[in-house]
C-alpha cells in the first residue's frame, strides 16, 4: 500500500529588513549640532564641520602580570561597557624594575567607530557620568592642540551595564575621543552641543572623571 506523501510546509520568504536607525546621539549631531557648528564657526563646505572620528578606551592591567584572572575581570567589564570585544596590549620591553617581561599581558583596549562609537558616548555622557559622586563636570583643559579629547575614569562602576556583584575590583579607564576638528576650541563647542558636561570654570575636579595627561593622536 503506497503511503500517503505529506507535502512539506511551504514558508513565505522573510520580508527584507529596512534600514536601521541611526543612533540617537547620531541623529542629534546630524539633526542639531551640524547647524549650530556651521552658525558658529561660518563654515563654507559641509565637510568641514568637525565630527567624532573614533573612540578609545584603554584600561591598564599591570596586576595580570602575577594574576591572570584580573586580565579576564578587565575583558569582561570592557566587553560590556563598550559592546566590543576588546585588544590585549603586550608590553613592548622588559623591565626589570617592574619584573615585567617583554610581550607579558599588561593591560586592554578597544577602538570604538560608527555605531557602536556614538551608543558608547550617549551611555557616557547621559547614564555614566551623572552616576559619578559628587560629580560637578568633566575638566575642558584635557585637550592635547589638536582637537582631541581624553578623560580618565577612576573607576567602571559608574556605567550602569555593570553588575557591583561581579566585579573584584575596581578599575581606572581612559577615553580618548579623536575628532576631525583643527582647533581644540571646535572640538570642545562640538562636545559640548552633542553634551558632554564640561566643568565651569574655577570649579574643582570630580573625583571620579579625573583629568589625564593629554596624549597626541594620530
């Protein structure tokens, strides 16, 4: 007796996915803060309005030398803080000071571009920061002449992705935001309207967003 043949189900075809937005601080530079530079500062040609090139977060580990698990801690927190997994950075030389070797793990970092750059940023500006105690503003003078900024963090427990429970110890990070501006007076007034929270003049600094000494970018 021949069996019956069941036919197999036929399935509509997934309907294209259209195109995703663009991130909320994204839409704002676009929106707002292209106008208002172009207001400022007179531009003529809509590519020379400064923009945010790329993020950096680095975080030493100078512990993993003797503890490896505080080297996977810090990939961790970073890997949520930023939404990327980041780089492992080797020493480059042997100190015999520091008892450190050459190619030893001493700490991580993560460049952050488009997308994930402009998430990272808002979380920074609009959840992280305003966590910080006593918290009255990030430095303005940690411009290192050509339109860059960097900001240290004293510790990760500020961004709110972070479990407290989880975290064995607290860490320093460092964000470098690398602009296309050609003065560190465009860069600030591009920051300042995409919202970063400068400090007021003649305020002290906030224990947590620490200045840093200013590095140059390439």
């Amino acid at each position: 007796m021949a069996r019956n043949r069941v036919e197999p189900a036929k399935t509509e075809p997934a309907a294209p996915e259209g195109p995703r937005e663009k991130p909320r601080l994204h839409q704002r530079y676009l929106r707002d803060v292209v106008p208002a530079l172009v207001k400022d500062f007179n531009y003529q040609n809509p590519m020379q309005v400064p923009k945010v090139a790329k993020v950096s977060v680095n975080v030493g580990v100078g512990e993993a030398i003797a503890n490896a698990k505080a080297l996977d801690a810090t990939v961790r927190d970073v890997s949520i803080i930023t939404g990327q997994k980041p780089l492992i950075k080797k020493a480059r030389k042997s100190i015999a000071q520091f008892k450190l070797r050459e190619g030893q793990n001493v700490g991580v970092m993560v460049t952050l571009r488009g997308e994930r750059m402009w998430e990272f940023l808002d979380r920074l500006m609009n959840a992280a920061l305003p966590r910080t105690r006593d918290f009255r503003g990030v430095p303005s003078r940690s411009f290192d002449g050509r339109g860059n900024f960097t900001l240290g963090l004293r510790e990760q427990l500020i961004f709110p992705e972070i479990n407290y429970d989880q975290v064995d110890k607290a860490r320093g990070l460092e964000v470098s935001i690398i602009t296309t501006a050609g003065t560190d007076q465009e860069a600030r007034r591009l920051l300042e309207l995409l919202g970063m929270p400068f400090q007021r003049e003649g305020e002290s600094l906030s224990p947590t967003a620490a200045r840093t000494p200013s590095r140059r970018h390439r």
